[in-house]
C-alpha cells in the first residue's frame, strides 16, 4: 500500500495554504526561521511573529548581532522560548561559518546548535527543494492511515517512520520535496487526529484505513499536553514580566505573578539555568545581558 504522489501533488497545488514561507522568493534562512517557529505552535499565531523577525532580521547576521534580550522579547508569546535561543545560536553559525546562507545539505545542517533531525530535512526540501524525508505529528498520523491502516500513529520510532516515508517520496528531487510539503498538509487540513474529512481527502480510495473499516487507534494511550498550572505557564509569566520591564525588576515583583512559591521558585531557577534569565549582582533579575 502506498500514496499516489502525484494525486496529492496535484491536490496540495490547489489547495495548499499561501504560506509566506512557501513563496519562491522566500530565502532559507526564512524556511529555517518558520521550521523552528512552527515546533507545536499553530500557523496563525506563528505568521505575524515570522513576518515581524524576517522584516527585523532578513539575514542570519542580522539576528547574530541582536542581543538575547532582544531575540527573547521579540519572541513574545509563541511559548518554548528556548527555540529562540537556538534559533539565535544557529544564526550565529550561519553568519560566521556559511557565508550568512543556510546550508542545503543536512549533515552540515544538522552539525549547526539547535537543529535536529527534523528542522534539517525540512530546510533541505522545502528550502532547497531536496529529496529527504520530513517526518512531523501529521505526516505519522497520515501514513499510519492511508499506509497502514492504523487509526493513528503509535509511538515514534525516528528509524521506522523515516523508513516509512522514505519508501513514499519520489525519486526525483523536485516532486519529492512537493510530495513531502503535501502529505504535511494533508494531516494539518485534512486527515487530522479528531475529526478527519475523508470526504475531501484525495487518497481516499486508495486509504487503507477506509478499507479495513476506519478502525479506531488500538494503540498505547496518548500523553495529553495540559498548560494550566503547569511549570509552563508559570515559566511564561515570568518571563512576561521581564519582557515587559525596562530594567531588572526584584523578585518581589515576580513573585506576584503565582501563588505558590515552590513552584514559583523552581521555575524561576530553571529560566536562570535556561539562559532565558540572569540575576544582577544586587539581586535583582531580567532578561540575559539586559544588566
């Protein structure tokens, strides 16, 4: 069982989201930019942030010569925010190491800081136009079904599911890149976890999930991701107040922000551990190099 490539092909090119950074002009150093970006946080919040940095910071040099601070507060609530100093790490190689372009071939790219297996095959296709297979939650959630006929993906297993769409890509360089960019939006438009439109799905006749009877997923039960009262959310308030100070604030200040102070305290120490905070000589706190 497989995918037609060429039908999905011709599904996403007409109804692929207009995605600024799938845009011709759009260099890769705003591919990279949006792959990061785009790590479990939606489209509409990630599209006016991504427009902003890559008006702020049309090159990697550019963002290498911005403070941390400065990186953080433009950041502002797209949450992980250590993906922005990872982002600013990897611009900082990029500038220094590469000539100011992203590289196109994914060892080099995965040998920058921050990058991992994904955010490199990513780049290489979708900025380069390369054959390499890109593995997010929606393309396993696609394969698992129209491939497998398994109502969702079980675990990840970095070896089987690049195995898996590896064997679907095309040959070609060109199509392949195309087929990858499709069978992502495939799951995020259409074959999504919760209520899939199988009506409008391209490969529906050829589904096999559609022909074992839509089974329900049998697998191990799923992590459900909570935020309220996480250490997350109270990570994030803090890191609010230093964005929002224009100097080191006391901890008075930041202990308003949560009820309880164990948790709040922890959380406050682990920004410090992170990089995304500093504590001032005279105690006070902000955001790093901002004292």
């Amino acid at each position: 069982m497989s995918i037609d490539a060429e039908i999905l092909i011709d599904w996403f090119d007409t109804h692929g989201r207009d995605l600024p950074w799938r845009s011709p002009d759009c260099t890769a150093w705003g591919v990279l930019v949006s792959e990061i970006m785009l790590q479990q946080t939606p489209v509409a919040r990630v599209l006016p942030i991504w427009q902003e940095w890559m008006a702020r910071w049309p090159l990697p040099s550019a963002m290498a010569a911005a403070s941390h601070a400065e990186v953080l507060r433009a950041w502002g609530k797209l949450g992980y925010p250590r993906r922005a100093l990872r982002l600013h790490a990897a611009a900082t190689a990029v500038a220094a190491e590469h000539g100011d372009v992203v590289p196109s071939d994914v060892d080099t790219l995965l040998a920058l800081p921050g990058i991992g297996a994904y955010t490199a095959r990513a780049v290489t296709a979708f900025a380069y136009g390369r054959r390499a297979p890109v593995v997010d939650t929606n393309v396993r959630r696609v394969v698992a079904r129209a491939v497998h006929g398994a109502g969702d993906a079980g675990p990840p297993s970095n070896t089987r599911d690049m195995a898996d769409v590896e064997s679907l890509l095309p040959r070609e360089d060109a199509p392949a890149a195309r087929f990858s960019a499709a069978l992502m939006e495939l799951g995020a438009l259409v074959c999504t976890a919760r209520s899939p439109r199988c009506a409008d799905c391209p490969v529906y006749a050829d589904c096999a999930w559609q022909r074992a009877g839509r089974p329900a997923y049998a697998g191990p039960a799923k992590q459900v991701q909570k935020f309220a009262g996480t250490d997350r959310q109270v990570r994030g308030l803090l890191l609010d107040v230093l964005r929002g100070a224009e100097r080191p604030v006391p901890k008075t200040r930041l202990d308003l922000v949560w009820p309880e102070p164990g948790q709040r305290d922890r959380c406050l120490d682990s920004l410090l551990v992170d990089g995304l905070a500093e504590q001032t000589p005279d105690g006070l706190f902000a955001l790093p190099g901002e004292h």
